[in-house]
C-alpha cells in the first residue's frame, strides 16, 4: 500500500534528523581523546546510518509502487 503525502513528509522529515545526527556523532566521536567514548560516538552514528537506509528503503519503495 503507498503511502500517504503526509506519511513521506514525515519520512522526509526523520531523514533529514537522521542524517544530522550522524554529522554530529561523528563529529563528536573524531573530537574525542577517549576511544571508548569515541567508539559509542561511531556506533551511534552507524545505527543513525542504519535509520537512514531504512528510511530511503520506504521512500524507495513507496516510489515503486
């Protein structure tokens, strides 16, 4: 079933916060002088990464459809 306009809006919209967040952890995670704490920095941004090809898969989708 395709998605609502409002429901890729939102979509768009999370998108857009997640790819921020990975900007800003890795920003963090290279500022670091801790490795442990840069090391949670970089698997937080891998885990927004994987939001984010969720994310593009649904829109990708919805455009198939």
């Amino acid at each position: 079933m395709p998605l609502t306009q409002k429901e890729t809006m939102l979509l768009k919209d999370a998108l857009s916060h997640e790819q921020i967040c990975v900007v800003k952890y890795n920003n963090y995670a290279n500022q670091m002088q801790d490795t442990e704490l840069s090391s949670m920095f970089k698997t937080l941004a891998n885990r927004e990464q994987q939001h984010i090809d969720t994310i593009n898969r649904l829109l990708q989708q919805n455009q198939t459809q």
